[in-house]
C-alpha cells in the first residue's frame, strides 16, 4: 500500500527557530513547525493521539492513547539503528486543541486551531541544535504523510533512516538549513556523499 515514489515534497517552509535558556542556564533550541491541513480539528487530534493512527505517519508508535491527562504511554522510536523506548506522562490533553507531553526527554506541544474548515497545527519541540534542518525535514515529510493519510490516500510512514535516504528528505535537510542560516549537517555521512 506504500507509493513512496511518487510523492515529492514541497519547499521547506513554515518553521522557525527559537534560542532560550533553560533552567539550568544552557541554551534550548525549539523547532517550531506549522502546517495548514484541510481536515477538521476533531480528525487532526485522532491522528495525534490514537496508536493506530500514529503508526500510520508519526516517528515513534505509542503503546496507548495520548489524548488523555496523566495518561503514561510507552513512546517506541520507528527505525532507530537501536531499540528506544521512552514512558511518557500526558500533561495536557485539551481535545481538540492542545496536546503535550514529552519524547524521549523532549518536550513535545500541538497547537490545534480551526482555520475554515480544516485546521493550522502547530508543533513546537525542542531538539538539540545540530539537529534543527534535520528534524525540520523529518517533520515536514511526517506532516506530509499525515496530511494523504487523512486525506485517505496514505503512502505509508516515511522515517528515521529510510526517510534520509530518501531523495526529498536530502533536499529539504540543505532548504532548513539555509533558512535557519546554518550549515547543512553531512549526517549520516553515506546519505552526504549520495547527495
């Protein structure tokens, strides 16, 4: 059911970079990525928070649902060169329009709003800077994903290594970069090379 070849993602856009200082006084770089999607907020939070709908486009599959306060779910990174599991804790689960929680020691915010009659989400989540371009790119093809499977037309989950071998990731990765104004990481350093 997986039709990778024929999808080609857009231009990198609709992100943005934000440098705070965390509580212990280091830097905390946050990816801010905002994508408009023609589905209605109701079906966007089902996609965010039902297991079976996570593993349809997200990069980690949940062992339960995430739309519930306090609920603790079991996050299980998808093609990670090893096994990582991570016991989160919900700590806002405001139907259908904020959800948080943390992965992997990461937190993780999704802004629903109804904008006609499909939705602007917004996900705000702290990643490590050399990181940026990378999870801007790896983001933008899950959103891509996200956006056919509720369209019902999935093309099936494109991540972690298999998503950076993919030709549209490669390009997207050098597009963040530029527009964050940083260097294009040559990571993984085989995936550079074929580029």
């Amino acid at each position: 059911m997986t039709d990778h070849e024929q999808y080609t993602p857009g231009p990198a856009s609709r992100a943005q970079v934000r440098k705070d200082r965390g509580q212990n006084g280091q830097e905390k770089w946050t990816l801010i990525l905002v994508r408009e999607l023609r589905h209605s907020p109701e079906k966007v939070w089902q996609a965010l928070t039902d297991p079976a709908h996570l593993r349809e486009w997200a990069p980690f599959d949940a062992d339960g649902s995430l739309g519930t306060v306090g609920a603790t779910v079991k996050l299980t990174t998808v093609g990670a060169p090893a096994l990582r599991v991570s016991e989160t804790r919900v700590t806002r689960a405001d139907a259908p329009k904020v959800l948080e929680y943390k992965w992997g020691g990461f937190d993780m915010r999704w802004e629903l709003e109804a904008l006609g009659g499909g939705t602007r989400l917004t996900l705000w989540t702290n990643i490590g800077r050399r990181f940026i371009s990378m999870g801007a790119a790896g983001w933008h093809i899950c959103f891509d994903v996200l956006e056919r499977l509720l369209a019902g037309e999935p093309i099936g989950r494109i991540v972690g290594p298999e998503a950076m071998k993919f030709g549209g990731w490669q390009r997207l990765n050098a597009e963040y970069a530029k527009q964050f104004g940083i260097e294009t990481p040559n990571w993984p350093p085989e995936a550079a090379q074929k580029s």
